[in-house]
C-alpha cells in the first residue's frame, strides 16, 4: 500500500492559480497533420475543455479519436494548428520552443504506459532527472527524491535500475519522477495498460492519493471505462470531437 507523503514544498516551481481556478483553458482547438498535402488529415475538430485546478478527469475514447493528439498539445509535447490554448495561464502559442521544454519540466509530471525511464540509471537518479534540468541543487534533490520514494514504498528498490524492477515498480518510480518537481498537473497515459490488475490497482491508489491529499489536477488518458468511472469527470472523444461529457462514480 502506497504511504502518504509527508511532503516538503520546495521553492522549484511557479505558484498555482487560485481554488477553482481553470489551470487549462483550450479554445477551439484544431489539429492537423500534412497541411496543404493530398493527405492532409484534421484530427481534432475544434476541441473547448476546461480543467479546474485540483480536478481528478478523464479522457476516454476508441483509437483513432483524437486522444493521443489533445495529450500531446495539453502536455506541450505539440501545438494546435487552429485555436488558443492556456495552460496555467501561460499562452502556449506565444512560447518559443525553448520556453515550452521550460513549462513543461515545470508545470506538467508525465506517467506514460510504457514507464520511459532511463536505463543504467538507478531509480533515484530517474526521480532526480527533472531536478536535475530544473537546476535543483543536489541536497534538494536528495532529500526531495527519497520523500517521494517513501510516497510510493519504493525507497527499497532505489539503488536499483529498470532492468531489475518488476512494471508496477516502474510505474510507482515514474509516478515519483513526475511528482519531482511539484507540478500542476499530472499527465497520465494509459497507466495501468501494461500492468495486471493488483499492480494497477495500487497505481491507481496512488493517483487518488496524489488528488485527495496533495490536491494534483490529474488527467488520466485511457480505454477503460472502469477506471474513468473512479474520476470526478469524464471527457469522451469520438473522431475528434468532444461526444459527452459526464460525472464519473468516483468513491475511491
């Protein structure tokens, strides 16, 4: 069972917006590859979401509805190609590449399905990399990384490397890496995809963990409607259009 973190504010990230303030704001968003190409294809189709800050949501939907594509633009990881998108209050489309890498290792603590952590790199040194770009002296980064291995029982594997962690370690070292530089948001991505179902289950105990006690915004990209169901919203997708949107059943 995961531990509550009794967890140190660092100063290494910008301050959050107030309660109930929206911490994404998109407007309109289009998306579209191969522009002006016989094969150009429009993804999204002009996408309104607002995220409150300290919402636990979800986005759901069959491959092929445009998932993938609004992760990315809400992680910065790619632009709109129509249409204005806030995240924090930062206008995305008015930020260099430079400034946008910035955001991200700031405001945004990816967990991704397939885990992306650094081999031959122990499991401290993965939870102390976005510290590390962040400029965060080391006693910082000791002593930040060892709370955040207590958080997710893993303080006992830290000396280890990927290659030597079952998945649900990983998973529970790659949520600690994201937690590294108290970020506003949690970005996850098909989290559980790769793992049995106790291993995800515990995953999943730890994200309600990191919304109820800590009060992360979390956005959980996913198929399964069962754990959509845990979050306070859910956002259904369907060939690039917003179809429904609902409350979700959780009690967890």
């Amino acid at each position: 069972m995961a531990k509550t973190l009794p967890i140190t504010i660092h100063p290494i990230c910008s301050g959050v917006a107030s309660s109930m303030a929206a911490i994404i704001q998109m407007e309109a968003i289009k998306k579209r590859y191969f522009e002006g190409k016989p094969n150009e294809l429009q993804v999204l189709n002009g996408i309104n979401l607002v995220v409150n800050e300290g919402e636990f949501i979800s986005i759901v939907g069959e491959s092929g509805s445009g998932k993938s594509t609004i992760m990315n633009i809400i992680g910065t990881l790619d632009r709109p190609t129509e249409g204005n998108y806030f995240l924090n209050g930062i206008d995305i489309s008015k930020e260099s590449d430079k400034e946008l890498s910035h955001v991200r290792n700031r405001e945004i603590g990816f967990v991704f399905q397939t885990f992306n952590l650094i081999g031959r790199t122990n499991a401290r040194n993965n939870v102390e990399l976005p510290m590390l770009y962040a400029s965060v002296s080391a006693s910082i980064r000791k002593k930040r990384s060892l709370e955040l291995l207590e958080m997710v029982d893993m303080v006992d594997r830290m000396k280890h490397q990927p290659n030597e962690l079952s998945g649900g370690q990983k998973q529970r070292i790659a949520i600690a890496r994201a937690m590294a530089n108290n970020p506003s948001i949690i970005l996850a991505d098909e989290p559980t995809g790769a793992l049995d179902s106790q291993t995800g289950r515990m995953v999943m105990d730890i994200f309600h963990e990191l919304h109820k006690k800590h009060g992360k915004t979390i956005i959980l990209v996913t198929h399964s409607q069962e754990l959509a169901e845990e979050t306070q919203r859910i956002i259904t997708l369907k060939d690039g259009d917003i179809i429904d949107e609902r409350k979700g059943n959780s009690k967890i």
